[in-house]
C-alpha cells in the first residue's frame, strides 16, 4: 500500500452504547482487552502494518485514558513530522456526546481537506483482527470503486444495533445494502471499515448536513448505492465484532485458543500497544495456573485457570478464579472464589468472596470498586 495516499480515519466513540458498563467512563476504542491490549491497538495496528502513517482519531467524550494510552502514536511509529497521529477534539458548540459520525467528520472537515491522501480509511474499533488493507486498496484501484466496504460471512450478532447486510453481484458489486434486515443464517456482514475517496466522502458529508440528513448509514451509503461504484471486500480471517458485554467476554475467552492467538498476532503483522515496565510476573508457592495468559508485574498465589489476567493484578492465596477477565492493578484477597467474572481496573476484592457468574452472563464488577 502506498501509505502515503491513504488517511486513515478511527471513530473512537462508535458504539459506546453497546457494552455501557466498560464504556460508562472511557470510549469504546480504549477498552482493555486480552490482558495487555486496547481495542484500538487492533485498528492502529492494521493501519499501520499496511502502510497507513497518517492517521486522525476522532472524539467525542471520555477520551482521557485514549488519550494517555496513544499519547504521540510513538508505540504505532506514528510520531512523525508529517502526517503521524493526530488526536481529533469535536469542535461543536454545545453537547457532543450523541453527535453523528457525519457531525464529526464535518466538525473536522478543516483537517481533511487539508490532507493530501487521495484515500480515506473509516474504521471503528468494534472488530478485533489481524487485517491486511493494502488488499482492500489493490481490489478498490483494480475495480475502479469509488466505495470498498468489507464485510464477513456471519450471522447478525444479536445485539449488534442497526447491522449492515450487503447483497452482491457480479465481481462483488454491492447492489443493494439493507440495515437491520430479517435474516436468517449466514449473510454479508459489513464490517467497521470503509474505503473511499476523501474528495467523495467530503461532498457527501457537505450534502447530508446541508439537508439535515445525518444518519451515517443511510445518508452516505445506503442511499447512494445507485448513485456510485460500491463494491464490497470479504475478509476470510479471524474476527471477534464486540457487540454486548457477552461478546466481550467470549472474545477474551477466545484466546485461550492457540489457532486463535497464532492468527491474531502474527508475528509478521504485529499487533503493538504502549508498553508499561513492569517486573516479570512473580508464582507462589502453592500456586497453579492452567490454560491463562499472565501479563507482567503479576503476583500469582492462589490457582487461576481459563482466565486472562492483565498488568499488575494479586491473587492471594487460597484463591481460586476461573473462567475470568481481571483487568490491571485489581487485587484480590485471600480464600476468594471467582467464576466467570470481569473485574475492570484497581478493583479491590477482599478475603473469602465468593462471586460466580455463567458463560452467558458474566459478573462485571466496576472500576475502583470494593467488594
């Protein structure tokens, strides 16, 4: 990919809605996730690996951790005198926290008509992969599109608001696009990223504010299938789309898959994040840990098994957790019983606890909580 000729363009607070609990005081894009990561990373990463080196993050609200966990873009090599990360701000009067992706997009319109990209990367960071864009560009030059959408081949996740089902033609020509269809079975899902051109996408946003049409699906793609070239890309790879708090966890869960993690972090297309120095993670007497992955700066003493355990977190003895997401610095007390729960950062849990969710409904304790 010509890195050079592509913005890439991250919507941080798109579907904040979705897993409310983990987004009540943070975005969506800087959820934790797979005990070292945040779900940007996965987007940064992609864009970055495919050559991508200009790239604007916009916000709308709670971007303090993004901000400190992107800082510069120094982790991505995306601290640079020309094009690099740039960290979007919404520059509209009054509240922005329910402003539409077209709203955003105008509010910045400044930043993109000064770029000098010919292509725009729209992506969401609902989707954890391992993508290769510079594919999605090839087969957008090749078919001369003026609109790429990828999609997967998947059922509707059930809590996934107003889906995107895209039906193809010939040389995967969208012909139609449907929002929040009746489908049954496997479908063409689109994805949380767009290719098209700046100039294109900049028209149309102008278009839709000046008439007050400000539903992003339906205003820039649904209603202007027939009026453009949109063609759809399929990616084939492994994909998790964070849709609700059970799609989170499972996500995490998944890990514990060794297909699952060779594919997502493949060692040719790396997926980077800010690093924390941290101490190796240190193993008690006594202690067991079975299928988990153990982040750094860890004090394991009791047994933990099927979990993912993030920076920092204690375990104290006598304490079993299993089947659980434990988020950084949480410290647990002694003869404490977890199953199947999330425990989001500094939370305290105290001695002989007891708490156990099932698969399908996780326990989530909140930040800085006591218990």
């Amino acid at each position: 990919m010509k890195g050079n000729n592509v913005l890439g363009v991250i919507f941080a607070n798109s579907h904040d809605d979705r897993a409310s609990e983990l987004t009540d005081k943070r975005t969506m894009s800087s959820v934790p996730f797979g005990g070292k990561y945040r779900l940007i990373d996965f987007t940064l990463s992609n864009m970055v690996n495919s050559g991508i080196n200009s790239v604007g993050v916009i916000v709308r609200k709670n971007f303090f951790s993004l901000m400190d966990h992107v800082a510069s873009g120094k982790a991505w090599d995306l601290s640079r005198k020309r094009g690099g990360l740039k960290i979007l701000p919404p520059f509209i009067q009054g509240d922005n926290s329910n402003n539409t992706p077209i709203e955003c997009l105008y509010s910045v319109r400044a930043f993109l008509e000064d770029c000098k990209e010919d292509y725009m990367l729209l992506c969401e960071c609902d989707c954890v992969a391992n993508i290769d864009y510079s594919q999605m560009l090839e087969q957008h030059i090749k078919n001369e599109a003026d609109v790429t959408m990828m999609y997967v081949s998947a059922t509707i996740p059930e809590a996934r608001k107003e889906p995107m089902v895209l039906k193809l033609g010939t040389d995967n020509r969208i012909e139609e696009l449907l929002i929040s269809p009746q489908v049954e079975g496997s479908c063409n899902l689109a994805c949380s990223s767009v290719l098209i051109s700046r100039q294109l996408l900049l028209d149309l946003v102008k278009d839709s504010v000046s008439k007050n049409m400000l539903n992003y699906k339906r205003c820039i793609f649904q209603n202007n299938i027939k009026n453009y070239k949109f063609y759809g890309y399929e990616y084939t790879g492994y994909n998790a789309l964070i849709t609700s708090m059970n799609s989170y966890f499972s996500a995490n869960m998944a890990l514990m898959n060794p297909a699952v993690r060779k594919e997502l972090f493949n060692a040719d297309r790396p997926i980077y994040t800010k690093v924390r120095d941290d101490m190796p993670s240190r193993y008690g007497l006594g202690s067991s840990v079975k299928n988990s992955l153990i982040a750094q700066g860890c004090l394991i003493e009791g047994h933990v098994e099927n979990c993912v355990i993030s920076k920092g977190v204690h375990i104290g003895k006598g304490t079993t957790v299993s089947n659980c997401v434990i988020m950084q610095d949480t410290k647990i007390g002694k003869n404490a019983n977890l199953s199947y729960v999330i425990c989001d950062k500094d939370v305290v849990i105290k001695d002989d606890r007891s708490l156990c969710g099932f698969e399908s409904y996780p326990i989530y304790i909140q930040k800085q909580s006591v218990v």
